[in-house]
C-alpha cells in the first residue's frame, strides 16, 4: 500500500508501452516525483488501476490527481475518472508537441535531447500545478 498523507498529489502517466509518446510520459513523472516535487508527490501504476486493485482505487480516490497521457485517448484520465478520483489536471504529450514542431523525440525505448525537453517542459509545468496546490492550502483558512 501506498505510504502517502492525504495533501499528496498522484501523478498518474499512461502506459503507451512501444510508444515514444507514453516514454515522455512516464519519464516526466518520475521528473516530478523523484526529482522536482519529492515531498509533495507520488506516482500510481495505471494498470492496477485499470485492473480495479482495491489500494490503487482507494488510493486515486483520497488524493487529488494529476493525469499525464501520452495519446488524445487520455487512458490515464479516463481511467483517474473511472475509478472516482479527483482529477486536477490533465496532460497530454501529444499537445506539447504543438509547440516542438519538428523536434525527434526519440524512440519507446529512449528519448533523445528533443524527447528530454519536451519530458522536462511537462514535468515542469505539473509540478507548477503541485505548487499552487499547496500554497492555496496554506492560505485557506
């Protein structure tokens, strides 16, 4: 079972295994949870949740959550909403790359400089998420 308080914020990425997309996904949230906001998050294996576990459902359903899908399917979000979790926000690589027109990823098995840049950029805007999450529960009363 997952060690966590209830101010925790999920961060849940596709699985998109063979994809480069569902890579970048998952590698921004361990960005987040292993190297940007530690403290503040935790990741949540989505094929449990799919599988219906009673810890992982239990756990998307007391934590707010943040989904990061690698495809316009949004398995993670639909998944998070599913299961009766609160979704704060959703993301979806396929919408970073608007901005990356041209970039070369990389493959499902490695990104290349293109692939970290666009993991980092998203990693970076769902810790922003964490962050204002937690300043507004210290301000509210």
């Amino acid at each position: 079972m997952m060690e966590t308080d209830k101010q925790t914020v999920l961060v849940i990425p596709c699985s998109g295994i063979g994809k480069v997309h569902g890579l970048i996904s998952r590698e921004a949230t361990y960005l987040v949870t292993d190297e940007l906001a530690p403290g503040q998050t935790q990741t949540q294996c989505l094929a449990l949740l799919v599988k219906g576990d009673a810890d992982a459902v239990t756990a998307v359903q007391s934590h707010p959550c943040i989904t990061i899908d690698g495809c316009p399917k949004a398995c993670a979000q639909k998944n998070v909403e599913i299961a009766g979790g609160t979704l704060v926000k959703s993301v979806r690589v396929v919408d970073a790359f608007k901005t990356h027109r041209g970039a070369e990823p990389g493959s499902a098995s490695g990104l290349t400089n293109d692939g970290w840049t666009i993991a980092r950029e998203i990693a970076e805007a769902v810790t922003a998420e964490v962050i204002s999450r937690i300043a507004d529960r210290e301000v509210a009363p």
